[in-house]
C-alpha cells in the first residue's frame, strides 16, 4: 500500500445518511470508504466527471451543484 493521506471535508449531514443507506455500510467511515472506492474504479465514474462544473479552484463537489442549481433557479 502507497502513503496514507487524512482529509477532511464538510458534508451535510443528511447526505451522510443518504450515503450509508445507498452503501449499505453502519459508519460514516465504511460509506465514504466505499463511495471512493466506486468512484476510483466505477467506468461509468468518468461520465459523471466530465458534468460537473469547474470553477477557479479546481471542480465543485456534487452536492454542491445539486444545491446551486436549486437555489440559482429561485
């Protein structure tokens, strides 16, 4: 195994539960664990990349854009 990195973000709290229902993991830290996972090896992960907005410092999370566009809207 390579060089282990800790990171830490912000993410609201009901997406954290929507992770772990979707993952079907009990923690916080097997859910994100195997969301990166799908990510890092999913080939459809690409598609959903090439979508996502980019912005000055580097891509916006997807949450965020989903929060953007439903506010951007009103």
């Amino acid at each position: 195994m390579g060089k282990l990195l800790i990171v830490q973000t912000k993410i609201p709290s009901d997406k954290v539960e929507e992770l772990k229902l979707k993952t079907g993991k009990s923690t916080i830290k097997e859910a994100l664990s195997e969301a990166v996972y799908h990510y890092l090896y999913c080939p459809l992960a690409n598609k959903i990349d090439e979508s996502i907005e980019r912005c000055k410092r580097g891509r916006k999370p997807l949450y965020l854009k989903e929060i953007s566009e439903t506010h951007g809207s009103e």
